[in-house]
C-alpha cells in the first residue's frame, strides 16, 4: 500500500495571532510552526501501516521553503519520502489542486489529510481532493483499518458515530481517534539524524486557480469587564434588563 | 578548511583573557543547524510529556518512575547522543550534547541529575578511557538505556579531597580479579543502577584506579537507605557499601593510578554540561513566574506592572541569556578543538578528552556562573509568586530546593572558583597562555598618564567592549601582581582567588553575551536584538559592580602604600563608564518584553 499524507505547516497553538497589511495576511513574525494536528494524527496512523502492514509512506506538502523544517519533522517520525510544492498555500481550493497533481503522479492507494488545518480551519482540502481525484472519501475519519483493497472506517457524527466499508483508493480526512494523543510520536535522535538522508522533492507548482480571497481578518472582541452579582435575582434582573439575554 | 586555518581561528582555553574574540567567532544558541532544531524540540517535547507532565511523581520520590523515564528517554536516544555511532550512540557533537543536557534540565532536577549523572559521569569514563572489549560491551547498553550508569568518587571522608579515598581494591593471589572493599557516598543513580564507575586504591599507590564494576548484590555490594535531601527528590542518592566485591582485572579502567585523572577529566565534562543543565530550569521558573506575575491581580493591576516585580523579571531573564552565552561559546569551542585533534590524527577518544581539557577553565567558569544564576532565579521566582511561592503545590518551591544542589556537586563553587584561577596561572607558566606580557603592559599602563580623549562610542557596543577590555586589565593587574606576590604559595590565599575568580567569571560571561548580542544584531537587525542588547548592557553593568568589589577587596589585601594607591585607581580607571546605563529604564525594557511574550523567548 502507498500512503500519502497531506501536512500543513500551521502555527502552533500557543501562538500568539497577529495580523499585517491592514488586516488582509497573518502575520509569522515570532510564529514557531508545527505540523498541523489533524494531520499528525494521519501521519502517526500511516506509520501504524508502514509497521504493521508494510505500506510505503509519503507526505506532501504545498507551501516555501520555510516549511522544510516541519516536513523534515515528519521524515524524522519515520515517512519514507517528502515532497513539497513550492507554492504559498492560497486556499482550500489551490491546495487540493496541488495535492491531486501529486497523488496521480504518485499513484497513491490511500492518501491521509486532515479534516481541517488549524491556522484558516477551511476544511475544504480533503473533499475537493477527492473529487478531483474521483476517490472514495471519508471525512471526520476515527478509525481507519485497511485489509487489501477494502477499508473500514469509522466516521463522526452528530451524536454518534458511523461505520463505513469502502475501498481503495481512498481519501480521508483525518482527525484525533484515528491515533490518540498518547501515540504521537516524538522523533527520535536517530530519526533526525535519517531524515537528512531522506529524500524531499521539491517540486513546481501546477497552473491551478485560487477560489477564494482574504478581505480582511478581525480578532475576537476583548472581553469586557466581569460584574459580580451576589444573589440569583439580581443576575436575572441584570440578564433580563441589562444584557437583554433572557 | 585546514587543521590550521581553525586553530588559529579557535581561541584556546582561558586565551580569552588576553585576545580579542570577534563576534562572528563565537557559536551562538541562534546558530544551531535545523537538525539540532529538532533535536532539542524532540527533547522539549518529551520532557513536556514524560517529566513534567508527571511532576507531581518526581517530587513524590518515585524512583522506580525516574528510572522508567530514563529508559524512555533511552528509546528516544537521548541517553546516546555523545556516545560513538560504533557503540550504539549517535555520535553527535559537543554542542549537540549540551544542547540535549539544556533541555532536559527543565522540569526537575531530580531528572537532570540522573540523566547527568548516567550520561556523563556514569557513561563518559568508559567511551574516554575504555579499551575496545570494555567499549563494546557496557557502552550500547548505556547509550540505549537498557543498563544505567552511577559513578562511585566520594566518600565519607573524600569529598573535595578525592584523591585521598580509603577503598580499596586488592589483587588476588591468582591475578585474576580485584577485591574492592570500601564505602561510597552520595552516589546518584545507585538506587537503580546496573553498572558503576568505582575509584578505589591498589596497595598504598598515589593516586586512585578506576573499575568498571556490575551492581550484584551477590558480590558484596549493598546499598544504604535513600538519603534524605532538601530537593531533587527522586534523583536516587544512596551510600554504596563494597565487601570484597570481586571485579575482574580486564574490568579496569584504563591504567593503575589513572583514577584521579579520569574522575578530574570526567567532571571537567559533567562542569560544562551542568552548566548547560541550569538553562532550561531558568527558562522554566521565568515562564512560570511571569505567568504568574501577569495573572496575579494585587492593588487592583496585575503584579508584573509593578516595578520591583519588573527588575525581578529583568535579572532572571538576563542571567538566563547571559549562561546561553558563555555556555554555547565554550561548547562550540570544544567541539572545534576536538576536530582539530581528529583532523591532526589523534583518536576521537583522545581528541575528545583533549578537547574538554583544553578549556577546562572555562567549564569551571560556567559552573560556578551558571549554577549561581539557577539560584538566583529559582529564588527570584519564589519571590514573584509571594506567599504561593513558599507552597510545596506551586513550582517554585522544588525549583528553589532544587537548584540549590548545583552549588554543590561537580566540585563545589568554591573548589571551581579556585581550579579557574588556579588552571590559568598554571598555564601562563607553562608558556600556554602568555598572561606575563599583558600584564606587564598593564603595570606600565598604570605608571603613564591616561588619555582624556573622548572616545568615539557611536557603534554598538563600542563601549561595553572597551569596557570588557578594560575589565581584563583589572583582573591582569590583580593576578599578576599577586602571583609576583606570592608566587606558588598564591593558592593557599584562598580569599585572594575567589576575588580574582570572581572577576575572571564576570569577564567570561559579559564579553560572551556582547559578543553574541553583537553577531545576531549584524545579521538580523539591531531593532531584533533590542531586548538582548538591553540585557547585555544590564549584565555589564552588574559585572562591574562585582569586578569593582572583587577588585579591590584584592588589592588591599596584598598590596600597600603607593602599589596599592595606583592599582585602585587603576582599578577606578579600568571599571569606568563615559556614558552611565540606565539600568532602571534597561530593566523595564526587558521585563515588558518578557511580560509581552509570557515567558523567555529568546533562546
């Protein structure tokens, strides 16, 4: 089986969200980048096959140069291969596209994205992959077992859960449940120091149309100030009166 | 590049002193490669998950679970990143070691000291001074985690004094084996190790010999109950008693009465690494405190704004930039002068050895700088969180017990403040450092007239570097006249060497930070670098004060009447400003980044 797991290079959670060019780009400045959490959780699974079932994994990357770190992370986990299209991630729609060029080239029989990456939350990648690669989709993906060409997958759903038989090629969107936490994988010193060897193909990107663009980005309302009620109807009356909310 | 080219490039241990050392020579923590990136971020990563995750376990004195962790951090790889790729390590350099030895110190002491204590003082004696049999069959199972290490040096009544140890180890009729009977104290690890390092005397011979000795109960060795300490709690420290423990012969390390050698040089690598393992523990108690200091509401406005809780936070910050600096200068160094051994053909064994030796003065320096400013910052954290601090449930409290144990082992403060002194003066007379010219120009400085032209300080640091040019000249005149003085017998002066040490250290560590301050402004922008530069100055400005004390707290103990006239106003001259720093509005400056940024950032 020959997996490809789509990475995102997204800023790290505790970072701190700043904005340049008058509200229209995200400003990196002092930004640390992680592999996007949704698609670590693909990629630890992919490694569960690469073990268990001897699968071939690769991941793929759309974005500059500066992302080579987090994708050499992923080597150091234990891909066999990277590559990275050297292109800026525009949106949801260029991305897919990137994407799809890789897996017809690559002749991948499963290919492992996140639901959704952390940084814009478009959740759009994984399902246009699909289906401008005319593959079988699972999104919000818990489970993922594969015995030959067939799949079984387990899927979110409003208040419960969906169990889904299909067949490869397949294409999944992938988030915590197909691992959990407790597995991902800190790369080890050995792991590391392979990943230099390994290889990671850069390659251009193809012509592709962007979809969408950014007008402008706000950042939540600060919090107001906090009003201490002492008893119960007092904070009706202020609920019902003042804040007008009941 | 030619073995030449680097040497001459490569200033040698303790030349510091006497040579001007341009920025762009220095390593700096911000030019690690993108592996080494990775490296320490895997470390931060499992130190987050495994250690300080599980806090609550270390300071509960679980040593079993100290054990287990070591075992991950085996897996990981983190127990074999000094050891040869042919053992079973990862064969990395000497600033890849300390950057792991950094990172790993973080959470607890109780941790950094068992994986110091195995990876270093445990390990490093046999990949040093191993024989090939000995390498290849204890070594992997260090490196992996599968066996760990202890090292078996001081004893009741051989503490600082190592060399003058009562065990014993006797030969056996057939020459087969060696009897070793005696009792080790303070032993780290012993409560779950499976090899120790044991230095014991043969006959009534000079010096100690080291052997490498199985932990087997069933060979007369027991162990005493766990020690009861002020911190790092599960750090498992025990005395081991040794009845006629039969070791055999091949199981001796190195050479008969190369003991005292190995333990020197091994802790001249444990001095830097614990150095290095003071860092994070810093950054940890600044993040912890600043957190604090931004969320706890007193007068109706979070604590940080008040100005007595800013300069808290300045200091803390500034020392922790100020050990990465010096520390990752002289790592770097080491590694270098390592190549160069490898490159002219010497083992990588004995390239390695010869490697730390040579800057043997700078590990004691960065000892005692380091350890002290762990300190300072735990107490400083303590401080912030008020009343809190003093609770055994916030971080503060084992932070502060822990650090104190830096101070301590490695060779006491003390006994390293005297070694840096002592090691240079000892190398300036065997023609390695040529301190005697410079020190004479300064004598002769001192008899001339100083110049009144106003310098021209318009370039960074133009003046914080003339000023460290001067603070070398205040230690020259100090040591100099001193050793002239009194010749061999200075190190019975044992006041007189703390003072010159403690000027030593504070040049070390200001003209490492400028130096860095100064390559990272070059080559991403002073407007970067506003914060460091501010810190920089902020230490120069302490390290006066301490060289200024130190300074003259020496020369009027040796020197009278007219000698001792001229060198306090070369001491005035010599520790001078032309332009004040404002060290209120330094302070500030950096406690609002850190208060910005919750937390260091500058690592």
């Amino acid at each position: 089986m020959k997996i490809l797991v789509c990475i995102s290079n997204v800023p790290d959670t505790t970072s701190k969200i700043n904005f340049t060019d008058g509200d229209t780009k995200f400003d990196t400045n002092g930004v640390q980048f992680v592999i996007n959490p949704n698609d670590e959780f693909g990629l630890t699974r992919a490694m569960w096959f690469k073990e268990k079932q001897g699968a071939t994994v690769h991941v793929a990357n759309v974005g500059g140069p500066t992302t080579e770190p987090t994708i050499r992370k992923a080597l150091a986990i234990g891909a066999d291969e990277a590559i990275r299209v050297n292109a800026e991630p525009t949106d949801g729609f260029f991305v897919a596209q990137q994407l799809a060029e890789v897996v017809k080239n690559g002749g991948y029989d499963l290919v492992i994205a996140g639901r959704e990456s952390i940084d814009y939350n478009g959740g759009m990648v994984p399902g246009i992959l699909a289906t401008l690669l005319d593959m079988n989709f699972v999104n919000t993906c818990i489970s993922l077992e594969v015995d030959g060409n067939n799949a079984t997958a387990m899927r979110e759903i409003d208040g419960g859960k969906e169990k889904i038989s299909t067949s490869l090629p397949l294409v999944i969107g992938g988030q915590k449940g197909l691992v959990e936490e407790s597995d991902l994988r800190i790369p080890n010193m050995r792991g590391i120091m392979m990943a230099r060897k390994k290889a990671l193909n850069v390659i251009e990107p193809v012509d592709a149309a962007k979809a969408t663009q950014d007008a402008k980005f706000e950042k939540p309302a600060a919090k107001g100030a906090v009003k201490l009620v002492d008893n119960v109807d007092d904070l009706i009356n202020l609920l019902h009166n003042e804040a007008k909310a009941i | 590049m030619s073995t030449e080219t680097i040497d001459k490039e490569i200033l040698r241990g303790g030349q510091f002193l006497v040579k001007e050392t341009k920025c762009d020579d220095v390593f700096t923590l911000e030019d690690l490669s993108e592996e080494q990136k990775m490296m320490r971020d895997s470390t931060k990563e499992f130190v987050d998950r495994e250690i300080w995750a599980h806090w609550e376990r270390f300071e509960g004195k679980d040593y079993a679970f100290t054990a287990e962790t070591m075992r991950k951090a085996g897996e990981l790889g983190l127990l074999g990143i000094a050891v040869p790729e042919e053992y079973g390590g990862m064969g990395m350099g000497f600033v890849s070691t300390m950057l792991v030895c950094d990172y790993i110190s973080g959470a607890t002491g109780s941790f950094s000291t068992s994986f110091g204590a195995h990876t270093g003082i445990g390990t490093m004696p046999i990949t040093l001074y191993g024989n090939e049999e000995q390498k290849k069959k204890y070594v992997p199972k260090l490196a992996s985690g599968e066996w760990l290490g202890s090292y078996c040096l001081t004893e009741p009544g051989a503490g600082s004094d190592a060399n003058s140890g009562k065990t014993k180890a006797v030969l056996s009729d057939d020459g087969k084996y060696y009897s070793i009977t005696g009792q080790k104290m303070w032993i780290s690890n012993a409560g779950f190790c499976n090899l120790l390092i044991v230095f014991a005397r043969i006959e009534d011979d000079k010096n100690i010999t080291g052997f490498i000795v199985e932990n087997d109960p069933d060979n007369g060795i027991t162990m005493g109950d766990e020690e009861k300490k002020l911190g790092i709690h599960s750090s498992s420290t025990r005395q081991v008693f040794f009845n006629e423990t039969k070791v055999p012969v091949e199981d001796m390390l190195s050479e008969r009465g190369n003991g005292f050698k190995i333990a020197m040089n091994a802790l001249n690598v444990g001095r830097i690494k614990l150095a290095a393992a003071c860092l994070d523990a810093q950054r940890r108690v600044i993040n912890e405190a600043v957190n604090y200091a931004n969320e706890r509401i007193q007068f109706k406005t979070p604590i940080i704004n008040f100005g007595a809780i800013k300069a808290k936070i300045a200091e803390m910050a500034t020392n922790t930039y100020v050990g990465e600096s010096g520390s990752y200068r002289a790592a770097k160094n080491i590694e270098d002068r390592i190549a160069i051994r490898v490159a002219e053909g010497n083992s990588h064994q004995e390239a390695e050895l010869k490697g730390v030796e040579e800057y043997a003065i700078e590990c004691s320096i960065l000892k005692v700088a380091v350890s002290e400013h762990v300190q300072f910052t735990s107490d400083e954290g303590l401080q912030i969180y008020g009343g809190m601090g003093y609770s055994a449930e916030a971080p503060m409290e084992s932070a502060w017990r822990d650090s104190r144990i830096g101070r301590i082992y490695e060779g006491t403060n003390e006994i390293n403040r005297m070694l840096a002194v002592g090691m240079l003066v000892k190398k300036a007379m065997k023609g390695h450092v040529d301190l005697l010219g410079p020190a004479t120009a300064v004598g002769e400085e001192l008899m001339g007239i100083p110049s009144f032209d106003a310098p021209d300080f318009s370039e960074l640091f133009a003046e914080e570097k003339d000023l460290v040019a001067r603070l070398k000249k205040v230690f020259l005149m100090v040591a100099g006249s001193a050793v002239q003085k009194f010749g061999p017998e200075l190190e019975k002066h044992q006041q007189l060497m703390m003072a010159a040490s403690n000027i030593l250290i504070e040049v070390y560590m200001a003209e490492s930070t400028i130096l860095r301050t100064e390559k990272n402004a070059k080559r991403f922008g002073e407007e970067s670098q506003a914060t460091q530069i501010a810190m920089a100055k902020l230490n120069l400005y302490n390290a006066v004060d301490v060289i200024l004390k130190n300074g003259k707290e020496a020369i009027v103990s040796f020197a009278e009447g007219d000698e001792q006239r001229i060198m306090l106003m070369g001491l005035k001259r010599f520790t001078k400003y032309t332009n004040n720093p404002n060290v209120v509005a330094l302070r500030t400056q950096i406690a609002d980044k850190v208060a910005a940024d919750n937390g260091y950032t500058f690592d």
